[in-house]
C-alpha cells in the first residue's frame, strides 16, 4: 500500500475533521447548534470531526455548506509531527 493511499483514507479524513471543528469554534458554534443546521445529529458531527469514514460524504459536505465554507483540492504533502502526534499520542 502506498503512501499517499494510506493518507487518502485516514490523514485526509483527520485532518478534514479538525478543519471542520476550528471551523465551528471559530463561528462560535457549538457542536449542537452546527449539526442543527446542518440537519445531522450531533453524534454524526463528532465522528464528522473525529474523521471517521464511516460517515458518508453527504454528511461532510451539509455540515461544510451549514458553516458557509467549501473545499478546495491541493496536492498532498507529508503530515508534520504535531499533526502525526495528534493521530498516534
């Protein structure tokens, strides 16, 4: 398995998810209010912020357009050491 397929389906998701919760912080939103207008539970929005994959893209991207924002593809690039001590404490 190379790399960038490991990436794609755990750092990617990761990294997603942390996005999406300075995202929310940074509106002010608790993890309540965002999944309310997102029209998700709010348990779906902490697996949506934990990077879990098996939440469906549907979730990701009502709770993205519920905090006003999109996504934009940029090539990969390797993970820093403050984001693998995240992932592996």
């Amino acid at each position: 398995m190379s790399y960038y397929h490991y990436m794609d389906n755990f750092l990617l998701l990761t990294r997603l998810g942390v996005e999406i919760r300075q995202l929310r912080k940074h509106r002010g939103l608790s993890q309540a209010a965002l999944a309310q207008l997102a029209g998700v539970t709010r348990q779906k929005l902490i697996e949506i912020e934990q990077g879990s994959d098996s939440v469906g893209a549907g979730h990701y991207a009502r709770v993205i357009a519920a905090l006003g924002s999109e996504l934009h593809i940029v090539p990969a690039r390797m993970p820093t050491l403050e984001e693998l001590k995240g992932i592996f404490p």
